[in-house]
C-alpha cells in the first residue's frame, strides 16, 4: 500500500522543523550537532542476546517446514503450468 501524499509531506514537514517525524514531538535535537538522548532506552541488551538465541534455535524449528515454504513462495511468483502437475 502507497503512502498518501499528505501523510509523507507530514512527515518531511516536520523533519524540516527540526521535530520528530513520527509524531511531531520535540525539539528532538540539544544543539546544530547533537540529538537529544532518545526516549524511552531500547533494551539492546535483551535484544542481542535473544537475536542470538532465535539464530541458534530458529533452524532446527523451522526445519521441517523449510521445503514446503519454500515451494509455496515459489508458486506464488511462478504458478504451476499443466504439464508440470504429472
């Protein structure tokens, strides 16, 4: 889905006054060369080590799945002709 015009205009409006293009909140910078420490903290933390673990665990889960998924996603873009169905 396109963005409408108005909302992406919104957006660079607001990123042109210096305020947060999300929600137009701010000033979002202390001075011409340093933004404001965000709001609220990411956990990079919980986040590093729980990307670990979902690399560590995701293959053996999804595994069993990985062929047939695979298979869907290419019928979606190719869709099998009658000769390829014997």
């Amino acid at each position: 889905m396109a963005p409408k015009a108005r909302h992406v205009g919104r957006l660079f409006w607001r990123a042109l006054r210096l305020r947060c293009p999300n929600c137009g909140g701010g000033p979002i910078r202390s001075s011409w060369l340093r933004m404001r420490p965000p709001w609220p903290t990411p956990p990079w933390a919980i986040l590093q080590y729980g990307g670990i673990a979902l690399m560590v665990v995701a293959p053996f889960l999804f595994f069993p799945f990985s062929k047939t998924l695979f298979l869907a996603f290419d019928l979606v873009f190719r869709p099998a002709k009658p000769d390829e169905l014997t």
